[in-house]
C-alpha cells in the first residue's frame, strides 16, 4: 500500500498566506485575549485550514480594549474555525 503524501499549499510556498496587514475584504472575528492564545492559534490554522488568514491583536471600537483578531479571506474558514478550534473557550 502507498503512502498518500500531502501537498504542500502553494501560499505557503510563495509566503503569502499571512499577510502583515488586514485586508478590508477579510472575514474576521474578535476573542478575547489570552495568554499565549496567538501562537497556538496560529499553528491550529496553519496545520488545519488552507486559505490566507491572519492573527493580529487589535482594538475593540466599541469597548475600548485589546483583542485577539483573527481574520480570514474565505468566510466559511471563518466558520469553520469557530466551531472547530479546541482552542476557543465559550461561556
């Protein structure tokens, strides 16, 4: 039986899947801020999604505070990863 390898994502390879700035045309969605939260979110996306995506921490508009903002330029990824991520803890 043959191994399948895994192809490698040609955004990855052209380093263009994490832009340092977020487009206005992403999907994005605000947490709140954890400890070591971004690295580790991050790392989920990267081994688990395949478009571009960002992780930055921003300010809240309206409650004036720090957040955790993670943005995506396909909104499914976007749905996909609020309800997948073991990393994000609802109350």
């Amino acid at each position: 039986m043959k191994k399948l390898l895994k192809t490698p994502n040609p955004n990855n390879i052209f380093e263009i899947r994490n832009p340092k700035v977020l487009p206005p045309h992403y999907e994005y969605s605000d947490f709140e801020v954890l400890y070591n939260l971004e690295s580790a979110i991050k790392e989920w996306i990267s081994s688990n999604l395949k478009g571009k995506f960002i992780v930055t921490k921003a300010i809240n508009e309206y409650q004036s505070n720090t957040v955790l903002r993670v943005g995506f330029e396909d909104g499914k990824e976007l749905s996909y990863f609020t309800l997948a991520c073991p990393l994000l803890r609802y109350k």
